[in-house]
C-alpha cells in the first residue's frame, strides 16, 4: 500500500500506470489507495494561506526585533490540541519553501509542536538540509524515546538529511554524571554538531511539562519546578528555563541538562520557535523578550494578544 500511495501521491503517476509498472489491475490500485487513506497512510492538509495576517505578522516582526513572523488561523474556540495542529500546519509549510538544502538543522525533540510539524510534511526533492540534530537529549523511558526518536528521524527523511540523536537522556542526576558524560567521545562529536548549526526549529515550553516529556524521565520533578517558579520562570527552551522578561533562570539544573549550551544555540543564525494558546504566552513572551528566537510561529489569537500587552 505504502508504495503505491508514494508512486500516486509522491511520483505523480496515474493509476492505470501503476497498475501497468506493478502488473495488477487498476481497480486493485484503487482499492488499495483507499485503504492507504483508512489505514492513514495517506493524510488529507490544509495549509492556509501566507499572508493571511500580514499585518499581524509585521507588527509582532517590528515590536520584537523578530526576522520572521508567521501567523495562522484558529477559531476562537479552540482546543489546545486544534492549535497545535494549526501551527504545525503552518510551520510545515513555511519551512517546506525556506531550506537551502545546504542547511545544518537541530531540533527540540520532545516537542509535541515539533511533532506535529513533523506529521504535517511532505518529503523534499531535491534535499532541503544536510543533517538534523537532537537539540536536547533523546534518551528516556522506551514508549516517550520513542516519540522523540520518531520526531528527529521523520524528520531527517522528510527533508532528505542524515539524522544525528544524542546518546544520553535530558537530565541526568547529578552534575558529577553530566561532566563524565559530556567528556565521552560521543558527545564530544555531538558539541561539535551543535556548534555547526545554522538552523534551529524549537518548542517553546511553559515552566510545567508537555505529557510526553512528563512521562520521558526528562522533565523536572515537582519541587525543581516549584524552585524554578519561584525564581521566576515563564518557560524553557530546550530545558533552558527563561523569565516573561527573557532573561536566563539559573542555578544548580544547569549542570544536569544534556542539551545545547545557551551560548551556543544563541548562536544560530535562524531560530524558530513553535508554540500557541493561552498556556503558553507567558513563555512565548519570555523568548521574544530574550531573543530566544529569531522567528515565530503562532495562532493569530496568541499573536493579537502579544501586541496588545
């Protein structure tokens, strides 16, 4: 089914001519094109147009020093999981047309934003990148490693890019285990990735875990997140924990995090962060106040209320 969805939806070709290259009946090619779509194998997106909120999206550029905003529709209404996948729709498509296929890609893994970009692209011909890289450490408990291994690898073959994980968790007990583990050969190799990087496609994230990275063994336990919180903390980029002002909470978490240094990620020439909804624009204000992020993609109902405060 999978190869004759690719050879009719990817390649172009009619049925009567995939039935004629793969010796079957054309009604049999038919049939297994709607099973591909039941199976959902085939997915059915609607992208919305650029543009839609021009102004919208100039007037977040000019108040944050943004490069790029990019802002897309949702009902009023809208559950948070409807946002996510109109911002994942949205990020899809204006990624799909912006990659130079020479590009160095890294990406927060654990996002279920990332995720649903990922879910909504097309593969790219010819390659839009050369690799993509784990921003934060992949490692965790079998069923949530695999969602972020599914994100990066996807990914990576969307785009036509090798793709390069992180061998080690996001957080790690001690800082003692963070030092030997940043020295190993490994993640020697993966620094030396993450300082390459010209391209960095993030979730932003509130101080309190996404369901996923709650049950990875990578988020924070309660009472870090309670010390975070009463140290300020509006939301976290790559387990880098921010203020609303975007300035960096620190402290002793730092030195457990298995993820891109601050200086370095700062350093990449694009940074897009992902994120919409009520829940997240105390943080989403945090990145763009620091410059965290050189693009952002959003709901127009975030956005409107970000110009407004």
């Amino acid at each position: 089914m999978t190869k004759i969805a690719r050879m009719y939806h990817e390649h172009g070709l009619r049925q009567a001519e995939i039935a004629r290259q793969l010796s079957i009946s054309q009604a049999k090619v038919s049939r297994l094109l709607k099973r591909a779509e039941q199976a959902g194998i085939i997915r059915t997106i609607v992208t919305a147009a650029p543009g839609v909120y021009a102004e919208l999206e100039e007037e977040i550029e000019k108040r944050f020093g943004l490069n790029e905003a990019v802002v897309v529709d949702v009902d009023p209404e809208a559950s948070e999981q409807d946002i996510l996948a109109a911002i994942g729709a949205g990020a899809a498509g204006y990624l799909e047309a912006s990659f130079s296929g020479r590009d160095r890609i890294g990406v927060s893994s654990w996002s279920q934003t990332v995720l649903a970009m990922v879910d909504r692209m097309r593969p790219l011909n010819p390659r839009g990148a050369e690799e993509v890289v784990q921003l934060l450490g992949g490692v965790g408990a079998p069923e949530a490693q695999s969602h972020s291994n599914r994100i990066l690898g996807e990914f990576a073959r969307m785009i036509g890019a090798e793709a390069v994980y992180v061998p080690a968790p996001g957080i790690v007990a001690t800082r003692e285990i963070h030092a030997s583990l940043m020295q190993e050969a490994p993640m020697q190799e993966i620094t030396r990735h993450w300082r390459d990087l010209t391209v960095a496609i993030m979730g932003i994230g509130s101080i309190e875990p996404s369901a996923v990275l709650a049950t990875s063994g990578n988020a924070f336990s309660s009472g870090e997140i309670q010390r975070l919180a009463d140290a300020g903390a509006a939301g976290d980029i790559c387990h880098r924990i921010f203020r609303a002002d975007g300035s960096l909470v620190e402290g002793d978490h730092d030195d457990r995090i298995i993820a891109i240094q601050t200086d370095d990620l700062l350093r990449i020439p694009r940074r897009v962060g992902l994120a919409g909804g009520p829940r997240k624009r105390d943080a989403i204000r945090g990145a763009l106040e620091g410059r965290w992020i050189t693009t952002l993609i959003t709901d127009v109902h975030t956005a409107e209320a970000l110009v407004a405060e």
